[in-house]
C-alpha cells in the first residue's frame, strides 16, 4: 500500500495527461495499479485502464468468446430447421390442391382435410 502525498498526485497527474495507461503508471510509482485508478478517480484525473498489450489481449479474448457464442447460435438452429423439414411433407395429391384452395368453400376445405387426415399413416382421429 502507498500513501499519496502531494507529489505523487502532480507525478500521478502528468502521466495521465502524457496518455500513459494505469499499469504504467503504477510500474513507474512503485504501486498498485488499481491504487493508481482510485486515486485518479478521487482526483477526477481520466486514466486509460489498459495499456495497448493489455486491450489487445483483452479483445482477443472477446473475440473467443464472441465465436463461442455464435457457434453454440449456429448449433441450436439446425436441429430446428430439420424438425420443420421433416413435419411438412405432404402427398403430392394434396400438395397439387393447394394452389386451388382459394376457390374453395370451408365445407370442402373440411372434406380435404379429413381424407388427408385419412390418408395420412399413423395419424389418428
């Protein structure tokens, strides 16, 4: 632990304005770099966080994450697709009435749907 004295907050001050990150300027005080973020906080002196080595491994970790993410995206929406390919086959009979159905009354809509009920295997009424 440090104890701040007047010196220190000018040193700690002028760094900042120079662009120097929190590690850095920790390094080159002798402390800890969060010790370095409270103080500036308490002082309403802006200090970057991360160096440039820092951001740059930071953001590839992001990055990692950021395709773990979207591959599991990926992995989740196949299995639907397939269930909905799979649960829309019809016969090709019904399938050449579907352009007519327009032009249909609900009485003969009903019929349809029973006989391809019928004719559909292991469907049950």
């Amino acid at each position: 632990m440090r104890n701040w004295t007047e010196a220190g907050l000018e040193q700690l001050k002028v760094m900042a304005i120079r662009g120097m990150a929190a590690t850095d300027i920790a390094a080159a005080l002798g402390c800890s770099r969060l010790s370095v973020l409270t103080m500036a906080s308490k002082h309403g002196v802006m200090v970057m966080k991360y160096n440039e080595a820092e951001r740059a491994v930071r953001r590839e970790k992001q990055r990692a994450i950021d395709k773990k993410k979207n591959r599991r995206r990926r992995d989740k929406s196949k299995p639907q697709a397939e269930l909905v390919a799979q649960s829309t086959k019809t016969s090709s009979i019904y399938r050449n009435q579907l352009p007519q159905i327009g032009n249909l009354s609900k009485t003969a809509l009903r019929a349809m749907l029973q006989q391809a009920v019928l004719n559909t295997p292991g469907a049950r009424l």
